[in-house]
C-alpha cells in the first residue's frame, strides 16, 4: 500500500476536484478497505449471501457518490468507510428480519464484538443502537467508537482525524466501552 500522505493527497486532489486523482487512490486503498470488509464479515454468519468483496464495493461506490466531503488524510477516509460499511451490514441485517434490540442475543463485550461468533447479527444492531444513543449524549464520544471500534484506526490515529489528544482518546474511548456495554445489558433486560 501507498505511504499515508500519497493516499491524503490523492485524495485531497479529488476533493478539489481532479477526476483522476479518484482512480489512483481505488488500488491504494482497496487492499485495506478489504481488510476492514473482512473484519466485519468475521461476525456473520457462515454462509451469509454478502461478501466482503461486494461489501467494499458498495462503501465504495458511496463513498465516491459524497461530493461535499473534504477528505482531511487517509485515517479520515478509512474511518468514513468503515462507518459506511457498517451501515451497509446493519441494514442488511435488519431487512433480512434479524431480531430487534438483541432478542435472544448472546451478551459479549465491546472488544469482543470485533469477533462476534456467527449468531450475532443481532449485536451488531444492539450495538449500533446504544451506539446511537451515545451519539445522541455525546457525539465526541460516538465519534471515537466509530473509529477505534469499526474503523479498526489506534489511539494516535483517531486522535488525528479528531484533532485531539491521544490520551483524550483513551480516556473517551474507555467511558464509551462503558456506557455502551450499560446501555446494551439495558436493553438486554427488557
């Protein structure tokens, strides 16, 4: 894979509206949009009729549909498509009837969602949920999951997209695992 700063400016030139900076960065990038597929196809279900290939795809494709977006480097577009890619498997898991708030779910933590067993398309929505609801308390905090948690991004990178402190990231990212997991058992109660 390219160096960080070839991918943040290709993708910077894209932005300003370089119609061939977009090409260049589709093979830069697809081998570490494939690794995040991957991470999330882990948790499916065996035998589950979407494939990491068609899931980088379709970030892809919306990704390359965003005309607004002001790429900041290439840890900003990761966590972007990894939020994307996230949205695409919720969506596939509720319209294909999953059950609503973790019914009949398997509890498990937050780090070990990132290895979800093949049972656990519901956790991902209850996730997703309470992820919801943090971002409705605190959208920094959100912000932080969405990266570390589904971006795959450490510490240093997240608190570059964010232009934080990486200790403030350490810190946020610990009380968001903690709220999640009450927010989660929660809904698991009712």
């Amino acid at each position: 894979m390219a160096p960080p700063a070839n991918v943040t400016q290709l993708l910077q030139a894209w932005t300003q509206g370089d119609k061939q900076a977009l090409e260049q960065p589709a093979p830069l990038v697809h081998q570490e949009l494939h690794r995040l597929a991957m991470r999330y196809m882990r948790g499916e279900r065996s035998g589950h009729t979407l494939q990491a290939t068609a899931l980088v795809n379709e970030a892809y494709l919306r990704l390359i549909a965003w005309k607004d977006v002001q790429w900041q480097n290439r840890a900003h577009f990761f966590g972007v498509a990894a939020q994307m890619m996230r949205r695409i498997l919720v969506d596939y898991a509720r319209s294909h009837g999953s059950a609503k708030g973790g019914a009949g779910q398997k509890q498990v933590s937050l780090d070990e969602a990132a290895i979800v067993s093949k049972d656990e398309v519901s956790s991902l929505i209850a996730i997703d949920e309470a992820l919801r609801h943090l971002a409705a308390a605190d959208p920094r905090k959100a912000q932080i999951v969405e990266l570390r948690f589904f971006g795959g991004m450490t510490v240093e990178e997240t608190a570059e997209v964010l232009k934080l402190s990486s200790i403030t990231v350490l810190r946020d990212w610990n009380f968001a695992k903690c709220w999640l997991l009450r927010e989660i058992n929660k809904e698991d109660s009712i």
